[in-house]
C-alpha cells in the first residue's frame, strides 16, 4: 500500500517483499531467483544486487566512488539493492514502532538522506529512490503530515509491504493472477 493506505493489494503486480524478512532471504525464497554473495540472479541472468549496512560501501569502493570525498558521514541502509536494468538504487529503511519515539523523527530525515545517496551515485550516474516500509503502528492519523512530507519531496512509503515490481525486478509468471 502507498500514500493513504491505498492502492497496492492487487497481487497481479508480482512480488511482494514483506518487513519481516530481508530482501536476499525474501527473493532468494521465489521462483527462478538465486542469491549469490549479494547477486541476484533471475533465470541465471544478474538482475541486480543487494547491499545491507557497510556492504553498500564494498560497492562503492569497487565503483571507484570515495564516500569520504563526497559526503561527512557514512549512511548504513538497512536495505539496498542495485537494479542493473533500470540502473537505479533503492535505499529500503524497515520502521517499525510500538509506542513513541526517536522513529516519529527519523521519518522526516528522508529527504536529506536521499540527496546524500544521490551524491554519493552520481559520479557512477546511478538514479536513487528512496523509501520507507512501515509497519501499521504508521497508518494513526498523527503521521498524516510527515508520511505527505516524504511524498512531497520524492520519497516513498509502504506499509507492510513493497511490490517489487516498483522497483523492476522481473516477476516469476508463475506468480502472475488475473
């Protein structure tokens, strides 16, 4: 589900990666996909590849891109994954929460951590997206105005789950319904 809660539960959009797993153990569980060291492969052909944490940064070092030159701080996503086809980035931070607390303000920081990894991809010209999966404990009305700010400035967010074909990893047809 994206802005409002809505839109988002047709199934016919393919995968979709849940908060309660990783990516690499997600995908690694469908049909015709296969993790290797952080590669993804679908149908024996990489697609893609998958950072947590400081892994991103062996990205970066075997991109020739150093992180200290360009910005002050390291950024740890708890999730990333380099889409090959589409040449995008998509930086996926998992929030969780049971009562309040520092995650209500960690939300608003999107927007400056999106322009850092934008910074740090552009001498490599790879595009960044960056979004939030939130579990529902962010559906409460007093998150109205921060989950409109990550929309207004580029971000996204989804509550739950992703479709991955947003972020345009092929979909096994064997996971395709009408």
């Amino acid at each position: 589900m994206i802005k409002g809660g809505k839109g988002g539960g047709n199934t016919r959009t393919g995968l979709v990666f849940e908060g309660k797993v990783d990516l690499s153990t997600f995908l690694s569980k469908q049909p015709g996909y296969k993790i290797n060291n952080g590669n993804v492969f679908y149908r024996g052909e990489k697609v893609a590849r998958i950072f947590k944490k400081h892994t991103f940064y062996e990205f970066l070092n075997e991109i020739g891109i150093d992180w200290k030159a360009i910005i002050s701080k390291k950024l740890l996503p708890d999730d990333s994954i380099y889409v090959i086809i589409n040449n995008t980035l998509f930086i996926i931070e998992c929030k969780h929460q049971q009562v309040a607390g520092s995650v209500d303000e960690k939300l608003q920081t999107c927007d400056f951590k999106k322009k850092q990894y934008q910074r740090l991809m552009a001498p490599a010209n790879i595009e960044v997206e960056y979004m939030y999966l939130l579990d529902n404990w962010f559906r409460a009305p007093k998150y109205k105005d921060v989950l409109d700010y990550i929309i207004s400035v580029g971000c996204q967010y989804y509550f739950e789950y992703i479709p991955l074909t947003k972020i345009g990893l092929p979909v096994p047809p064997e996971l395709i319904t009408d």
